[in-house]
C-alpha cells in the first residue's frame, strides 16, 4: 500500500543539541526507497507503507546501536484508496 | 526490540462521527499481543516495535477493506536502552 | 470555545530520565480550571480552548523559568460544534 | 518568548478532500506576523509564542463560523533558552 508520511526523531539524553542525531536519522531516511522531503520539524515522506515502517525501526535500531539512549518519535501517517497519496498534491 | 507507543486514527469522509472506525482500530490493537491502555486521544501500547509497527498497518489495511477511504494515524514511539521501557513507569 | 486536547512535554537535555519536569508540567496542568485526565503519553484537558493555550504557554515560561533549556511539546487540538467537544464521550 | 512550531489541521466532516479548509488555515496563518513555511504534513511558524497561540485559536474560530463543525489540529511547539530558536536552523 502507497502511503506518505511525516518522521520526527527526538534523542533524549543527549544534550541540548539534538542535531548529530536527527542528520544520522535523516541520512537513513535517504538511503531508503521513498520520495524524502526535509523540513524543520522532520522529514516527509512518500512510497511502500511497509518501508517507511522498516525505516523507521532502522532508525531507532541504528541511533541506540551507536550510543543514543533514549528516543521519541512522531510519525503520521497517511492512506486513500480513492487515489494514491503523494506529497506534491499535499501542496497544491 | 521492546517499545511503548500511542496510536491514533482518524478516519477522513466518513463524516463528523468517526466512532465505528476508530473502535475498529481498538479491536485490531486489542487482538495483537500489545499491552494496551486506551485513552481520550488513542491507545498506548507497549511491546516489541515489531508488533507495534505491524498492528499500525494492519489498521490502515483492515479499515481501507471495510470502507474507509482516507486514514490519517499519530503515533508516538518511543524507545530507550537504560531501561526497557514500559508504559506503567511513565506514568508514576 | 470549548475544546479537548492532549499536552505531551518532552524537556530536552535535561538527561535521560524527563521525569521531574514531566511531573511539574502535570502540576501546572492540573492548578488550571481544565477537566484533567494524565496517561503515558500526555495530559488530557477540556476546557476553555483559551485556557488550554494559557496553560501550554505557562508550561513553557515556568519550566524555562526553573532551569529547562529546551522544550518541545506536541499538543493536539479538538473543537466541534455539532455538539459540546468532551474527553468522556470520545471514550465511549 | 520567541518560539518555532509546526500547525497541521485536519477538518473532520468536510468530505475525503480537506484541501479547502486547509487552504484557508494557511491563508489565516501567512495573514499573521510569523515566519511562515509550508509542507505536506503542516505549516511550520517561527515567531513570538502568544502570536503562534493566537493563530491557532484564530483558525479554530474561523473555520467554524465558515462551516466546518469539526477540527483536529496537531501542533509541535519548541522553546528553548540556550538561544533563539528559528525555523532555519533546524534545517543545517
């Protein structure tokens, strides 16, 4: 199923600055298959529902494997079967 | 790896109510093997992300089949390494 | 207005464990006039949608005030006006 | 206080096509004193707390009166004292 979707990771634990972590974060995104969209309050995105889901449990799998303790993240997620959801249209 | 979450579904053009859809989704969340606590703005759950994230897209797939044409779902997810993290010990 | 809501505050680069600010953010929720109901992920408050923005905005200058550096809060917001907005009956 | 947030609203009722209503909270929110950027999933603002408060009341307000009887509106909000939050920053 198509879906586009909204991924924001929060590390917790890490200090103020947040950024070493939402850029690694960012760069998983980007090595996935989706359409990828950056934006201040995370990273849009647009492809297989079943990969932004395998994303998002890589990122959280990768963040704590190289030292990050604790995470928080947003995700929204959205569907149609009246026609396939994409990003473009979203701003139209 | 073990995670807690909240999830939250809102059916779009089924109309101001969207009561049957989102007690669909409590059903499909309560047959998964998630700890489960529902409250006013969705239902927490606690278990492996794997569960979690599998339980999230069998609800889009599920109220799709049954009708519901555009689903837009919140989730928090959050997960950590000092501790396993339960939704019990967030609350006290 | 009246509306239904849910504040979730998540201090960052207070350390790991979030919880001392968590609680106070709870504290100050519950000295406002809203109906008040606290679960895992958040506080659930209904109220009057002015009171609930008041609150959300004491939340971030009294944390600031008492030595948080940084806040970042997710916070959703539900009116209606085919009948009064209220936490119970989005239970049932 | 200066602050950076990220408004998304949903109007329930209004059929499987938002876009109407959604357009009409951009234009509410660009009509405010806030930086302004758009996305897929929302708008993201960078401006005084009590002004990004307002507006979110304010779309509340006016979307009703216009006929929409239901809203769903996500917002994330960020504060922090170390320095000025700004909306481009978070993008380096």
């Amino acid at each position: 199923m198509k879906a586009v979707a909204e991924i924001q990771v929060v590390p917790i634990g890490v200090g103020v600055s947040v950024r070493a972590q939402v850029r690694r974060a960012q760069e998983l995104i980007r090595e996935s298959n989706l359409v990828v969209q950056e934006h201040s309050f995370g990273t849009n995105v647009e492809g297989d529902l079943e990969d932004i889901l395998a994303v998002v449990a890589r990122i959280h799998e990768v963040l704590h494997l190289e030292g990050t303790s604790r995470l928080s993240t947003a995700i929204k997620l959205g569907t149609r079967t009246d026609k396939e959801p994409d990003l473009a249209s979203k701003l139209r």
